[in-house]
C-alpha cells in the first residue's frame, strides 16, 4: 500500500505523545503559597504540558539512530487557580529515569505491534544493565552502526589512561562517567543534514556488506515472525505481580540503602521489558501494580501525616497537596539487618568506642545512628 510505510513511521516516532500524556498525569506539577523558606509549601497539579517534538533519524557520526527530542515548556496552568506557574522541577527530575525505562519497552511495543519484531536481552557487562535488541539482529552489524560509540569510547580509555598517569590510579566511577561525558563533547562532530532517502540507501549498502547478503531481504526475514503475544493487564496473574515486586525490591536493594516509588517503577519496567503488551495503557498498568507491590514488602521509613488536610487541599487520589508526589521515602529488613552488622562489627574495633542511638524512623522501623571515636590511650 503507498501509504502504509509513512503510516506505520508516524505510528513510531508518535510513541512520545503517550509517554508525555504520562508525564502530564503522573509526574507534572507546580508549586504555591507563601513561606520564608523557598516562597511555595503546596505541590498541585496542573492542566497539561505545553511540549513540541523534533524527530532525528542518524547520528552525528551518519549512522542509522531514530530518535526525538521532547522541549518541554517550563509554564503550566495549575489546576486549583487557573494561573499560570512555572513547574516543579523536583518530580521532573525524580522521574527521569523511570519515564526513560517506560519509554524504552513503549518503543519496544510499538515496534512489534507494527513490523513483528521480536525483542531479547544482551548482557552488556557486570555494573551494567542488560541492553534489548531485536531477535536477529547480529552483533557486527550493531558494531558497524555504532561509529559515535567507538569514538567515545576510544577517547574516554585516553582520558583514563592520563589519569592513571596522573594520580597513580584507575578514576573512581563517579570520575570515569565524568571523563565520558567529557570525551562525548571532545568527539563531537557537526551535524551534517541529508535526506532521509539518501541515508537509507547508504545504510542498506552498508548493511548488506557487513551481513554478506541483501540486506531488505535479510530484514523481511526478521519481521517474519509468529504473530506477537500481546498481554493485556488482565492476562498477568497477581501472584507473579507480587513475585515481581519482591524481586524489585531486592533489585532496588542492592543498588541503594533506601527508595522511592519512581526507583520501584523504573526497576518494574526492566524486569517486564521481555512483554509485549497490547496498549500502553495495559503496560502502563502492571508496571505501576508491580510497584504497589514492592512498596507492600518495603518498610515505609516516612511517617505517616498526623493531620488531616481539607478536601480542598487534597489530590484526586486523597494525598495532601503539602506532601510532594511519590516523596515517600523506603527502606527494607535485609538494609536494617546489614545496617546491624555494620554495627556490630565497628563496635568490636580494637580501640574504638562507638555508640548509638535508637529513634523511631516512623511506626513501621527504628532508626539508627552510629558515631566512633578512638578510645584515648592513658598518658604514662
């Protein structure tokens, strides 16, 4: 059909829309009322996003990279007065990471619902998370299209190797990201403006090089799968939801000593990634029950609000408009546990004296906080 191939491109590069009517819903919000600290104490919602996207198709190195880039307006019309504010950049930032993972299995989605593709994980090494790629799709020819990454890459091991030189040492991992991101901009090239004609018929060139074969026909051999599994929320039982958030929460774990909703929801679109599900609605749904269900088997260090705040100064969904969004902060057992150990074991330093003090965290975990001195040797 003529039309068909720009209407399934549309359909694609369109996916942003549902992530940003999430954000609207779920992340957006602005800030009032007077204080003499930061002159806002009310977190409330607003109408909508103001947002214009610009879809890219290549690198800045030529090779084939589809993205768009989302420019969010910083005014909002806050629900509760009509006015116009500028919006609270806290949830924006919190939620970063968790619309990019949401993001990534939408785009997945969208895919195999359009062409049929299939999706599986590659690791991509110890302290990294795990990298979907389509089933099929070898490693040569992702290494042929990946001229920006070898670029970065190969700078960045400069950068560390002048390092070494330097201080005598590798970079801490707070250093190393520090010298990508400045190896990213050394290598930067200009951006070179082609047809999206033209760069498709050198990629395809490029393609059927490093494959040994004609590259369309390789790529319908790819779509030509099975039709897809595509879940709706009803189709997940509860049990394996519940499974999923105590897998979450040890996940979480390992990474940090406490938590909020928008780790818990990031953490649930990695481990559901490998589903393909019918709407985002469907998707969007058991990714946030996978979280209701990691926070159940988390210990909510927050303590709960002891007043009552009027209808007027309350959400939709009951919350207080003082208490920012998803601000709940929590921990679990096996972090209190660790925390002991860690006590218990600089309590037995040879001349060390240390002490500590029990508190309640809230009314669900105590808290506690470790100080340690040397213990003074006598004078002679």
């Amino acid at each position: 059909m003529p039309g068909s191939k720009h209407s399934s491109r549309r359909r694609i590069i369109g996916r942003f829309a549902e992530v940003v009517a999430f954000m609207e819903r779920e992340v957006a919000a602005t800030r009032t009322g007077e204080t003499a600290g930061d002159g806002a104490v009310a977190q409330v919602d607003v109408t909508g996003l103001i947002a214009t996207a610009f879809d890219h198709f290549d690198s800045r190195a030529g090779d084939p990279h589809l993205h768009t880039h989302v420019v969010i307006s910083n005014t909002a019309k806050t629900v509760l007065d009509g006015r116009w504010r500028s919006l609270d950049g806290r949830p924006m930032h919190a939620a970063v990471v968790a619309v990019s993972e949401l993001h990534e299995a939408v785009f997945a989605d969208h895919m195999t619902r359009t062409f049929g593709v299939s999706w599986e994980a590659r690791e991509m090494g110890r302290d990294h998370n795990p990298a979907w790629a389509i089933t099929g799709v070898p490693e040569e020819l992702i290494a042929e299209f990946s001229t920006r990454a070898r670029h970065i890459d190969t700078e960045t091991d400069r950068l560390i190797a002048e390092y070494v030189a330097a201080h005598g040492r590798r970079p801490a991992p707070a250093a190393t990201m520090k010298l990508r991101a400045q190896a990213t901009l050394a290598t930067r090239p200009e951006k070179q403006v082609r047809s999206l004609a033209d760069l498709t018929a050198e990629w395809r060139t490029r393609a059927t090089k490093t494959l040994g074969r004609d590259a369309t026909t390789w790529a319908r051999e790819v779509n030509d799968n099975d039709k897809p599994l595509l879940l709706r929320a009803d189709d997940v039982p509860l049990d394996v939801i519940g499974e999923l958030g105590r897998s979450v929460v040890e996940v979480v774990g390992e990474k940090r000593s406490t938590w909020r909703r928008w780790n818990l929801m990031a953490e649930a679109s990695r481990q559901t990634m490998g589903w393909r599900f019918a709407t985002m609605q469907d998707r969007e749904a058991i990714v946030a029950m996978v979280a209701d269900a990691a926070e159940l088997v988390s210990l909510r260090l927050t303590p709960p609000e002891l007043a009552s705040s009027p209808v007027v100064f309350r959400r939709p969904d009951g919350s207080s408009v003082f208490r920012p969004k998803s601000s709940t902060v929590f921990t679990s057992e096996s972090q209190l546990a660790a925390e002991d150990r860690l006590l218990e074991r600089a309590a037995a330093w040879p001349g060390r004296r240390c002490h500590w003090l029990r508190s309640r965290r809230s009314h669900a975990a105590p808290t506690r906080t470790a100080g340690c001195s040397a213990t003074p040797k006598p004078m002679p």
